[in-house]
C-alpha cells in the first residue's frame, strides 16, 4: 500500500467544491464595518477644522442659510474672521471638541486596524491587543476631558446645569468604553499567546 501525494487533499472543513478564497460571514461583516469606519474616520478629519466656525454659528444663532446668501464666499469668509472674537465659552467648546475629535479619529484608525486582521483571518495576533490598548487610553482622555469641562462649567454658569448636559454623559460613557477596550485587549493578548504556544507545541 502506498499514498499517492500528488492526488493527495487537505481537508480542511470546506464544503467539496467551496471555494478556498471566499469569505466568511465574519469577513464579511468586517468588510463592510470597515467601509463604514473609514467613511467616518474621513468626516471625522473633515471636520476638525471648521470646529471653531460651527461653534461660531451655535454661539451667534445663525443658520447655515447665512453662508449661502447672494455672496457665499464673503459670507463665508466674514463669519471665519468672527471666529476670532469667541468668548471664554467658545474657546473652551472648540478645544473640547478638537480634542475628543481628534480622539476619536484615533480610536476609529485602531478599529480599522483590527478590521483589517480580520479580513486577514488572524484576529488572535498580538498588534490587536495595542490598538486595543491605545483605544481605551482615547476614551479615558475623552472621559478626563468631559469632567474637566464639567468642572469648568460649575464656575461658568454658577449651578449645577453642567450635570444635565452631554459633558456629564461622556464620563460614565467613555469611562466604561475604556474599560471593555481594556477588557477586549486583555482577552486578545490571552488568545495571542495561547495561538503562539499551540503553534509552538505543533
């Protein structure tokens, strides 16, 4: 008796006839959550430089018609020169904005970046466990950022209107997204060594 390698087949689960390339399920929902980070990922960058000129019209009450008038560009270009004259709350609403932005663009790349492993069909690898690490320190900055404009806000308005805004929520919020990103990365570090010793061991 002999084995003939040439004719030789791995079975590897597959259906007979399924193709080797296609993708799971998981692949799939990956693919597309990763065309929905990027797409938010591209706004969130779009959108950090107008901060201040957004919190210029929410401050001043004009609408977004005022841009479109019979000059749009020098309408445009007047309201970006008010800008300048923000007050203390203004200066305080784009720094906090900017900030958690920038943030959360940081937090969306280490998202893509698991995506990616995923489509790559190695989740359980070591680099997961970093972005997931680097995500959770954005949320805790995110977190440390709304209390501290929550505090400001006490001195700022004299009351306790600050507790019913949406500085109080980001707290608790990114708070405990830090945490279950602390979570997930821990779990993911666990998987990686145990896929490197069975890897080792066979």
């Amino acid at each position: 008796k002999y084995i003939d390698i040439q004719r030789y087949e791995w079975y590897d689960g597959r259906k007979k006839g399924e193709s080797p390339m296609e993708k799971t399920g998981v692949q799939r929902l990956a693919g597309v959550l990763k065309v929905l980070v990027t797409i938010t990922f591209i706004c969130n960058l779009a959108a950090l430089p107008v901060v201040p000129v957004l919190v210029m019209i929410g401050r001043e009450g004009l609408g977004l018609l005022g841009l479109f008038s019979s000059d749009p560009g020098l309408g445009g270009l007047l309201l970006l020169a008010r800008a300048g004259e923000m007050n203390e709350y203004g200066y305080v609403l784009s720094v906090f904005l900017v900030f958690c932005g920038g943030c959360t663009a940081v937090i969306l790349w280490q998202g893509r970046r698991v995506l990616n492993t995923i489509l790559a069909g190695d989740p359980f690898a070591m680099p997961n466990a970093r972005n997931l690490r680097r995500a959770a320190v954005c949320c805790f900055l995110i977190a440390a950022a709304a209390l501290v404009r929550t505090v400001w806000g006490f001195g700022y308005y004299a009351s306790l209107r600050p507790l019913f805004t949406y500085n109080a929520l980001f707290c608790p919020v990114f708070l405990m997204g830090g945490l279950l990103c602390l979570v997930m990365s821990a779990l993911f570090r666990q998987a990686a060594e145990l896929k490197a010793e069975n890897d080792l061991t066979i």
